[in-house]
C-alpha cells in the first residue's frame, strides 16, 4: 500500500546535537511538507519542497535544514541552534490537486 | 493576513448528540477548504475537502461540512457522535491551483461521554 513513512516514531536529543528525522513516501507525489505541532497552537510549517533539489522555507525555518534529493525522500534535520525542538514533527507529501497524506509522526524530546 | 480561527479549544459531547465544530478563515479570495481528524500520536486523517460547486460536503466517517462564502466559514457536522469520534480536529485552508502549503487552524479537542 501507498503511503508515508516517518522515523522514528520517538527521538531524543542531547543538548547541542543535531538529528535527522527520516520521510519516505511512495505515493508519486512531487510535493513534499514538514509541520511542527505543538500543544495549542496547530501545525505550522517548517519546510516544504514542490521539485526534487529545490525547496523553500515556511513560517519556521529557523534551526531545521532540509534535502530532496530523491522524489520519495525529504529528510529534515533539526540543530543545534534550534533552542527549543520539543515537538511532534509531521511530514506530509501531496500531488498539484490537493489532497495532503500525512505520516504518522516523529516526537522529538530534548533530554 | 491569511488565517485559520478555531473559535472552540475544547468542546464535549453525549455520546448521539449532535456536533458543530467552528472554522473561519481569512484569505483573499476563496480558497480550497479541509477538515482533518487526528487521534492521540498520529498522523492527521482527510475527512473531507471543499475545491467548488456545491456548498454542502459529505466526507467519510458521517461527517459533512457546509462552505458559507458570506461568513467566511466552513463548519464540520455530524448528526450522531460515536465514542470513537473523540480526537482533535484540524481545519485548513489552501490557495487554489498548484502545490500550495496549507494553513491549519489551532484545532478542536473533542471529548465525548458515554
């Protein structure tokens, strides 16, 4: 079955670490999203990429950094100057007709 | 500035009651319009979606929306609640046309009693 896979589903990070949260998607879809969730406030956007090799940033750029290299890949590492990456981090992937697919998530929890 | 109001942080509800969930939205022209359910640690779920035409959405699970050009809105109904219904509830908007990222609401926590 189609669909998008995140990974981890948890994730701990060290002060002053950087990590990767993994998404993979099969579905064929150009576009690829990562949301940030935090209690009350909805999703906002991080990054986001319409092409392979190219992608923007969205409302909350700051601290994260992204690739697409592959179609089925949008990998998003989150850094050391990103001072408060406690979070639920959604990605999401979509064709030009709409219909957003989401992955199951990635908690990241600073320890 | 384009933006998503969910006026109800949190609403509960008997298990057979109606529901109505509020959305608003600001955007300069109409938009493409969602409604998303999101269980506790998962991934969010498309329970319908307005592009045009008739103003009156059916989606899965029993749900319906209604778009209501005049008020800026697009309100999520269901006539019976179900106990499995309890989860967070999302309402976006998109530009139309293209690949466009979507602007979510702060969402609706519902509870339902048995």
């Amino acid at each position: 079955d189609g669909g998008i896979t995140q990974s981890p589903k948890y994730l701990f990070r060290k002060e002053g670490q950087n990590v990767t949260l993994s998404c993979e998607q099969n579905l064929n879809h150009d576009a690829m999203y990562w949301y940030r969730q935090d209690p009350g406030q909805g999703l906002r956007l991080i990054y986001y990429s319409q092409i392979v090799n190219d992608f923007q940033k969205g409302d909350i750029a700051e601290g994260y950094s992204v690739s697409r290299e592959k179609k089925e890949s949008f990998p998003l590492t989150v850094t050391s100057a990103q001072k408060n990456p406690t979070a639920f981090y959604l990605c999401a992937s979509s064709t030009a007709t709409y219909g957003y697919t989401f992955g199951s998530g990635t908690r990241l929890t600073v320890v | 500035a384009q933006s998503v109001t969910q006026p109800d942080i949190h609403i509960t509800v008997s298990e057979g009651a109606s529901l109505e969930l509020r959305c608003n939205y600001s955007y300069g022209a109409t938009p493409y319009l969602f409604w998303y359910v999101q269980s506790p640690g998962q991934g969010l779920q498309l329970l319908l979606k307005y592009f045009s035409g008739d103003t009156l959405v059916q989606g899965i699970k029993g749900f319906e929306a209604e778009f209501k050009r005049s008020q800026s809105s697009f309100n999520l109904r269901k006539p019976s609640v179900h106990w499995s219904d309890a989860a967070e509830y999302f309402c976006a908007v998109g530009a139309r046309g293209g690949y466009n990222k979507l602007i979510f609401g702060a969402g609706t926590r519902l509870a339902v009693h048995p």
